[in-house]
C-alpha cells in the first residue's frame, strides 16, 4: 500500500511539474508573440512616419516645380515686353524724344506689375532657389529700363533707382524676397552697349552727330569699368560685346570727325547730286 501511495504522490508532482512547464512555455509563448507584435507595430509607425515623411518631400517638390514653371511663363512675358519697350526707344532718334520717353515710362509700368506676380511667388520662399527662372527676363528688363534711363538724363542707371522704381509703381513699401542681383544688373548694362551701338548709328543718319560722341563716351566709362573686374564666365562673355560696340561706336565718330571736316553732309552719306539739286531747290 505504501509503495502505490508513494507512486501515485509522484505522478500527481510529475504531472503538476508538466503542468507548471506547460504554463510556463505558454506564458513565454504569449511573451514572444506580444514583443513579436509590438515590433511588429513599431516597424509599422516607423515606416507610416517615413512614407509620411517621403510624402511631405514630394509635395514640396511638386509645388516648387509649379511654382517655377509660373515664374518662367511670367520671366517670358517681361522678356518680351522689354524688347517691345527698346524698339519704341530705338524710335527717339527719328520721331519726338519726348513723347517716346512719356509713352516708354507708361509701358514700363506694365512691366512693373509683371514683377509685381514674381514678388508674389517669392513669397516666404528661398530666393536664390527661384533666381534662374526669371534671370534672362531680369536682363532684359535692365537693359531697356537702362537705355530709357540714358535717353532722359545722359547717365547710368543706379540699380536702388531700379528698385525703388518698382517700389513705387507697385505701390509697396518692400519688394520682400525679390531683389535684383549685382550679376544681373551687369549682364543687362552689357547688352545695353548693343543697343546704344544702333542708335548711335540711326542717330548718324539724322546727323545728330553730339548724340553720337556721347554714346561713344558712355560706352567707353562702361567698358572701363567692366575692365577693372574680376568677371565670372557669363560676364567675361558680355565683355567680348561691349568690346565689338565700342569698336563700332568708335569708327563711327571717326567718320563723322574726318569726313565731316572735308566733304558736306549729303556727299559724307551718300546723297546723290540729284538730290543735292533738289534741296537746293
């Protein structure tokens, strides 16, 4: 009797033991599957925050590219209004100084409001992310608010004369994150050069030969002080132009100084003698 009730006692411990293991592997089962799962739940924010992340990026991206597509489209738009401005101030040499110079301040005020969209899009934005896009609209905008400029007072335009202009057509009291850089404002009194060229050579034609030597002179304080810089590629570039007006320019008053002085104006520039007769007359 004894010896069974020793056997059943260590069954009933062996079985508790089994019992006790059982619950133990269960409770490190539950264990590894609850870490299991939170990794699994940690890995699963992680990546939401980096797609979200990602998401935040390409979204910056998209409205950085709409934004400088617009900014180009605007660029175009002053590109091709300046050029249109120095062709009616190409027409001073001929028609009335005066009303040319009213009817170009007046267009000009409608670049302004051009600028005035850009300023805009710049808005709390990084300028110099969005400066290329509208760069070439900038030079050419210099150059012809430049020629007006010269055609009224004889003189280089400042660039604060540049912005406070603008300032004041928009009717603002800052231009924000939009300014004009120092690179750009070289490039467009470079170009400038060109087009002081051929109205120095219109201005021949209509023998207004003081307009001439003071192109000539102006040119010739541009050229010097583009000389005295140290030029970046682009700039170094524009130097090559102002050196083939100023060559042009030169020759030009040349003529005018020594065949002025021996012949009269209708033989210098090609008049006929029939035509010669028929001033006379």
């Amino acid at each position: 009797m004894s010896k069974r009730f020793n056997n059943n006692n260590n069954n009933n411990d062996s079985d508790k033991r089994m019992k006790f293991n059982n619950n133990n592997n269960n409770n490190n089962n539950r264990n590894n599957n609850n870490s299991k799962d939170t990794a699994s739940l940690e890995s699963q924010i992680k990546d939401t925050e980096i797609i979200s992340l990602f998401k935040g990026f390409s979204q910056k991206l998209d409205e950085d590219n709409d934004r400088r597509e617009r900014i180009v489209k605007i660029s175009r738009d002053i590109t091709i209004s300046s050029k249109r401005l120095i062709s009616l101030l190409q027409r001073a040499c001929w028609e009335n100084k005066q009303d040319i110079i009213v009817q170009a301040k007046e267009d000009l005020d409608k670049i302004h409001l051009l600028f005035g969209t850009i300023i805009t899009e710049l808005n709390n934005q990084e300028y110099w992310k969005f400066q290329r896009s509208f760069t070439w609209g900038v030079q050419e905008y210099i150059e012809s608010f430049s020629f007006l400029y010269f055609l009224e007072n004889g003189t280089l335009i400042p660039l604060d004369y540049i912005h406070n202009s603008i300032k004041e057509s928009l009717k603002l009291e800052s231009l924000g994150q939009f300014s004009i850089s120092m690179e750009d404002y070289y490039l467009g009194l470079a170009d400038l050069t060109g087009e002081l060229m051929r109205y120095s050579t219109n201005s021949t034609t209509q023998k207004k030969y003081d307009d001439c030597y003071q192109i000539c002179d102006f040119v010739r304080v541009i050229h010097s002080g583009f000389s005295l810089c140290h030029l970046n590629r682009d700039l170094n570039s524009k130097l090559n132009l102002i050196d083939e007006s100023l060559k042009k320019i030169e020759k030009l008053c040349f003529s005018i100084r020594v065949r002025g002085s021996e012949f009269p104006d209708q033989i210098m520039f090609g008049l006929d003698g029939g035509e010669q007769q028929q001033e006379t007359n």
